[in-house]
C-alpha cells in the first residue's frame, strides 16, 4: 500500500503539472481539496482520467468521487478495492 501511496503521489504531481509541490510534501491523509491541496473540478477530471489509463479503474457513480479523491490514501484504498484481478 505504501509503494502505490507513493507512486500516487508522483503521479498527482504529474498529470496536474503540480511544479510547486514535491510529491513526499503531499501528506497521505492531505485533503486533496478544500483545506488542502486546492485542487479543483477540471483536477478532479485529470485524476478520474489517471484512474482509468493507470489502474483500469472507472468510477461508476459520479456521487463518489469526492469520497475517493479526499485524499491520496482515499484514492490508494479504492484502487485496491477495484483494481482488476
């Protein structure tokens, strides 16, 4: 869990181009939001696309998202949750 937490954090970084922030700064129960990291709708959108070009993983209620995108420890839990066998 711990690798996937960090490769997580890297990815984050990454895709939402994140120049400011050092992947191990980003704490695993951080909120990625509000009161967080200040991510927003259009990050949200890049990380539902991460999800399903990394992990194979698509959300299929829309209400979840903000459950599963809390935190990157919140996103690790469901990956693991739903990752294809």
């Amino acid at each position: 869990m711990d690798q996937l937490i960090n490769n997580l954090k890297k990815e984050i970084v990454e895709t939402l181009n994140l120049k400011h922030i050092k992947p191990e700064e980003i704490g695993d129960d951080q909120p990625l939001f509000e009161g967080g990291l200040g991510l927003d709708s259009i990050d949200a959108l890049e990380l539902i696309v991460l999800l399903q070009q990394s992990y194979k993983i698509k959300i299929a209620n829309p209400q979840d998202g903000p459950e599963i995108f809390k935190s990157v420890k919140s996103i690790a839990m469901f990956i693991k949750a739903h990752q294809p066998a």
